[in-house]
C-alpha cells in the first residue's frame, strides 16, 4: 500500500513540474545598449533683418536668410573633426550670395575648449559687381572657457594673407580680425524652459592693403532661447568713419557700418537630437 501511495505521489509532482515552470517569473534578457555613432550632422537656418558681418552690413541693411549644414565625427572625449557649409544672401550689388565652407578640428580639456579651422569666403560672381568682391580664406582659432553654469568667455583670432584674391587690392593682401565675447545666462525663470542670455563682444577688423580702413566694432545681444530655437536681438556699433563703407548711389549711398539693431530668428539641430 505504501508503494501505491509513494508511486502516485511521485506521478503527480512530476505532472506538475512543467505547469510550476511555466509559473514562475522569467527574467528578461537585456540587449546590450549599442555604442552612440561617432558620425552626426549639425544643420540650421537663420532669418535676420539685416546681415551684419564684424559690423558692416552685407545687405544693405535689408533681411536676408542664411543656413548652414555641417558633418561631425566625435574621435574621442576631446576631439572632435567637422567639415561645412555656411550660405547667406547679400545686397544684389555684392554679389549673387556668399557660400563660406569650412573644416577644422574641435579640442576639449574639462571646461576649455579649442575650435581650430580654415574658412573660405566665396562670392559667386563677387568681381562682376559695383563693390567687386572677390574670395578669400582665412585661418582661425577660437579658445573658450565655461567658468561656471552661467559664464562662458572665449575669442576668436582670424587671419589671411590673400584679402579679397588681391582683387583690386593694392600693396599688402594681408587681413583678419580678433575679438573676445561672452555668453551671460540670466538667473531668471521663464515659462516654457526659455533660457535667457546677454551675449556681448569686442573686435577689430585690420588690414594692410593701401587705402583699406581697419576699425573696432562691437555689439551686445539679449538671447532667447527654447530648444532649437533662439531669437537674438542685438545691437551693432562701430569706429568706422561714416564714409568708408558706403552703398553705391544706386542703392541709397548707405553707411554699411554705422549703428543698428538687428533682430535674428535662428533654429540650430542636430541629427542625433532628432531620434
């Protein structure tokens, strides 16, 4: 009797294993988070009420609509490779537009930074207008420094030695500018996560060609920003003498450098922020 009951009990315990095994709780197995990619894409376009280049306007202080587009490849945690494009509309008389590509490299040591490059300056039919533009590169390094959560000041040191093509330049082609600027984020809370920031800054615009004319500049702008929408608002001002960069008659004999507010309503993004 005691071998029927030992058999059935044993029967029964191995019937119920698969159901017990069924019931008890699977832990999943987690995918291995893949690597982020070293490769993004950083793209943008701006609308301003006037371009505004190191003080002189570039539009007869009339609109005009700029966009970039730039490739990224992230080597390690402090460098950086990128090659671009940047366009911006012009006053007809410039030329047809300006299309700046460049490529550098990007530095990071804790809170300082490095951006070092080569930019080219090229106007489509730039020598067949009034003002006669012609191309030209230059060189540049621009060091920052974060000192906190709301101060960040840096520079940028940019220079050539083939001003305009030498294009109707006589003497040296030599030419560049440096500044010092600083982005301010305001202590103060705005509804929908709005960050607010004063971002001012100082230059001077050289050259050595004969009868070229060098001179400071400097503007200030108060900066709204919501995700990848920032709307600037900004004030220019410069040293220029009020004849040295003037619109041809024909297109209202204006100072291209004198003071002016600009407004700019600017989206920047990227690839990765889009996913």
């Amino acid at each position: 009797m005691k071998k029927v009951v030992l058999s059935v009990l044993a029967a029964l315990a191995v019937s119920a294993a698969p159901a017990f095994a069924a019931d008890m709780p699977v832990k999943a197995v987690k995918a291995p988070i893949a690597a982020p990619s070293p490769w993004d894409i950083a793209f943008g376009t701006a609308f301003t009420t006037d371009y505004e280049l190191r003080g002189v306007s570039q539009s007869n202080h009339k609109a005009a609509v700029q966009g970039y587009f730039e490739v990224d490849y992230t080597a390690n945690d402090w460098l950086k490779l990128y090659a671009g494009i940047w366009g911006s509309s012009l006053a007809s008389y410039n030329a047809n537009a300006e299309i700046d590509p460049s490529a550098g490299v990007r530095l990071t040591f804790g809170n300082f930074g490095l951006d070092l490059g080569y930019v080219y300056y090229y106007y489509p039919d730039g020598t067949a207008g009034t003002n006669a533009y012609g191309s030209f590169g230059e060189f540049y390094a621009k060091p920052s420094y974060k000192f906190n959560d709301w101060l960040t000041v840096g520079a940028t040191i940019d220079g050539g030695n083939n001003f305009n093509n030498g294009y109707l330049i006589v003497g040296s082609k030599n030419a560049g500018f440096y500044s010092g600027n600083a982005v301010i984020t305001l202590p103060i809370t705005l509804p929908y996560g709005i960050v607010a920031s004063i971002n001012p800054e100082i230059g001077r615009q050289w050259y050595k060609c004969t009868g070229c004319v060098s001179y400071t500049y400097w503007d200030v702008g108060l900066d709204f920003a919501y995700k990848a929408v920032t709307l600037d608002l900004r004030y220019w001002g410069t040293n220029a003498p009020s004849t040295a960069y003037v619109s041809p008659a024909a297109f209202g004999s204006r100072n291209l450098a004198d003071n002016r507010f600009v407004a700019t309503l600017k989206f920047d993004t990227t690839l990765s922020a889009l996913k």
